[in-house]
C-alpha cells in the first residue's frame, strides 16, 4: 500500500472526528440523508443519529486491512459519508455539495443519449471528452462544479451507485464509464483516487 495513501486514509479518520465533534457542538442529532446512503449500500448498517456516526467511524478504525485494497477503498467511501451527513449545520453552504439529484440525472440521460464517459476533475484543470465534474475552488470552463472540497463527492458516488450506465453488479460491482484526472495531490485526495480506481474507475 502507497505510503501516502495510508497517511491520507489516516488523515480523513481525523477529519472525520473532527466533523463529528463539531456537529456536537452545533447540537446536530440526525444525519443528512438519513440513514446514510453509502454505509447502507456497501455494508448493510443502517446509520441515522451522530452518535452512531462516532461508533461506527470506530468500528471502520478497528476493522481496517491495509493490505486489503477493498476494506480501504470500502473505508474511504464511508469516512467521506460520515463527513458530508453530519456538516450540514456548522458547514458554510459554499462547502456543501453544489448540484442537485436532478442535475445529476440530466448527466446520467445526456451520457446515456450520447454515450458519454463521466469524468471527474478532482482538484484537476484537464478538460477530457465526455461531461466533466469537478472538486476544487475554480472550476475549469466547460465543466460543473460539484463541491469545493473532496468530500463533496460522498453525493455524486451514492447516484452512481445506482446508475446501471455508471455501475453494476450492486455493492460487489466495479464502475462503467466513469473516470477520474487528479491534478493538485492532498493526502485525502490521494486516498479517494485510489478507492475509485480499486472501485473500477478509469484512473487518468
């Protein structure tokens, strides 16, 4: 396992306790969505309150492999769920998630119509053929602008999940037609690269 995606796996746990205390402190109770969608999917737990948030993020700690690329990419997509269903109250609206549901389904029909890949820019400048999304602060031209921080893409992977287009095979399934350019390399975004690409993604 890179190095460096090991200190970025290690960094999201401590931003995710983090979150999880300021939500505390801001006497948030329930998370948004409730339950959260991605640990529902990709393991089956049923997480609805902060409270279960902090126990389960233990748990992610307790029952983590390194040398198992799936339990890390598995763990990575959770911490970045956690995070985003408990911010929404302390978190400035600029740092939530950018684009609606809607949005997303009018992509997923354009790809579809035209065959699209879906790229996503993750702190990255590079234009690609198909529909581009992007995680930053200054979206390139011709692209959406899905969230500032690399968290945000908690909402884009739960619609993927459930594209037929975008994946398949349910929660032991790899993802079709999606890729991702990383530009700017942070630690947390080191480790989110690598989960997609465990997950399927075409890593460019």
């Amino acid at each position: 396992m890179d190095k460096y995606v090991v200190r970025g796996v290690k960094k999201l746990f401590s931003l995710t306790r983090t979150k999880i205390r300021l939500a505390k402190d801001s006497n948030t109770i329930l998370t948004r969505p409730n339950p959260l969608p991605i640990i529902e999917f990709l393991s089956d737990e049923k997480i609805g309150t902060v409270d279960k948030c902090e126990e389960y993020r233990e748990k992610l700690k307790k029952s983590l492999d390194f040398s198992n690329q799936m339990s890390v990419a598995i763990t990575v997509f959770e911490l970045l769920d956690i995070i985003e269903g408990v911010k929404y109250k302390f978190e400035p609206e600029e740092y939530l998630t950018l684009i609606k549901f809607d949005e997303l389904k009018r992509i997923e029909r354009e790809a579809i119509k035209n065959s699209l890949r879906l790229n996503l820019l993750l702190l990255s400048e590079d234009i690609l053929d198909g529909i581009n999304l992007y995680i930053g602060n200054n979206p390139p031209e011709d692209a959406i602008h899905l969230g500032r921080v690399v968290s945000n893409i908690a909402f884009l992977l739960n619609f993927l999940f459930h594209s037929d287009y975008f994946y398949n095979n349910g929660k032991n399934g790899k993802f079709t037609n999606f890729a991702v350019s990383q530009g700017h390399k942070t630690l947390i975004g080191n480790a989110v690269y690598f989960s997609l690409g465990v997950f399927g993604a075409n890593l460019l």
